[in-house]
C-alpha cells in the first residue's frame, strides 16, 4: 500500500498571495503546499482523497489518469473545488467515477455542481459521478476494506479513513474517543496540523496535534494541512519523534 500526498497546504495554499514572509519566499521546495489532498495505491485500486482547486495541477504532477473512487472527506471549498477536473479521467476510463461523502458532503456537491447531475444531453461536457453515501460503518472499494474515521472541524462532523494500518486525518479540531478505539494498532498517521499555539476553531495546533499522536501511538506521523507559519526544516528540527511535517509528493509506503 502507497498513500502519496499530493498536497499538505492549509486553504489558502503555500505561498499565501500576497504574503511575504519567509515561508512564501523560501526556496525550499518543500515549503511550497498545493491544497490538501492524497492519493492511495493498493494493488491494482487507486484512490483520490479530496480533489481540491489545485487537482488539475497534482494529476499532471503524478501522472494520474485513472481512479477507482474520491473519498471526500468533507465539503470546503479547498477538498472539492477542483470536482471538475476529474472530466478528462471519466474520458480515458469511459464510465462514471465513485464517488463517497456525507450526506451534507454529498448535498453540497450536487448543489455546487448541479450542472453534473441534470438529465438529458450537454453542449459542454460535465463530470460522471456516482455517489455513495457514507456512514460510520466499514466498505470496501475492489479488494481493499476502509474504515471511515469521524472526527469535528469545528462544528461539522466530518471523516478521516483507515486503511489498513495507516490512518488520513486532516481538517480537524478534535477526536472522539470512539474514533480513538478505531486507530488501535495504527502503524502510520497522517494528521491535520495548521500552526503552531495559536488556537483556531476548525483545526489542531501542532502541540494538539502532538498530544493526539501521543495517545494512538503510531510508528510514524506526519502532520498535513500547514498554513505558512510552518517552515519545514526549522520545524521538522523541533519536531519530537515519530513526528515530520509532510511535503508535496511525500510518498509513504505500508
């Protein structure tokens, strides 16, 4: 099994527009964080976790051109605002897409891109999605089992996925305890992190994250959807083991 982060980068992305500071202007490659989003290989299955706005950008980066299914793990614009540009891989495979969320997930995808979902023929070509309604329960997709993880952001109940022994968490704000009884014996976590101490009402600080890696005990973790307060060199030096911040094209094998 291979999950590989196509990007790390909180909402706004690294470089911020408009920012100049020294995580925007830092020559360091992995520095710079297209929008949140990870792509699991299991075999011969390849799926998509979250096709933000910068998906177009990422599947050229990797040669993506076909899939299995989208997990979205919720509605915000930086996981599914680049939905559209899965158009070209329903052309090479010829059939829909799978797609699974929530039902609030799955209501704002047919409501922001209703044109997808009309009856009857188009001028313009438009996304085949199949959707799927997600619960708390355990499915499989071809041979390979996921074990949907809730969690909150903020006042939403969203997912995280365990696959095998490596969990996805990103957007998150906290964990509760029976989503904790479901990461026992979780080998590898890739965890949401946005900035350091300062609080914020939809995600984990680093410190909160760091207390939440302490509890599930994994081997190793990485913490994903980083703002630009977090330069990765400086921050990976502080960072106590198992923990680093992932990097655009971190690929992590189970």
């Amino acid at each position: 099994m291979q999950l590989t982060i196509l990007g790390c980068g909180a909402s706004m992305g690294v470089p911020t527009i408009g920012c100049e500071c020294s995580v925007c202007t830092s020559d360091d490659p992995r520095n710079r964080r297209t929008r949140t989003a990870a792509l699991l290989t299991s075999g011969a299955t390849t799926i998509l976790i979250d096709p933000g706005p910068d998906f177009r950008q990422q599947a050229l980066r990797h040669r993506i051109t076909r899939l299995d299914a989208v997990l979205v793990t919720h509605a915000h614009q930086d996981h599914i605002g680049g939905l559209d540009d899965v158009r070209p891989i329903n052309f090479a495979m010829g059939q829909p897409l799978p797609l699974y969320g929530t039902p609030p997930t799955l209501k704002r995808i047919r409501h922001q891109f209703d044109y997808a979902f009309e009856a009857g023929p188009s001028a313009s070509t438009r996304p085949q999605l199949e959707l799927h309604t997600l619960d708390a329960q355990p499915f499989t997709i071809n041979d390979l089992t996921i074990t949907p993880l809730p969690i909150h952001h903020g006042d939403w109940r969203i997912m995280g996925f365990r696959f095998g022994n490596l969990a996805y968490i990103t957007d998150v704000s906290a964990i509760p305890d029976q989503t904790f009884a479901l990461l026992d014996d979780v080998a590898v976590v890739v965890l949401g992190a946005l900035r350091y101490q300062r609080p914020h009402p939809l995600h984990f600080t680093v410190e909160q994250a760091l207390r939440a890696i302490e509890r599930i005990g994994p081997q190793q973790a990485f913490l994903t959807h980083l703002a630009h307060d977090l330069d990765y060199a400086a921050t990976n030096a502080a960072l106590p083991p198992p923990t680093q911040l992932a990097h655009d094209g971190l690929v992590i094998e189970r």
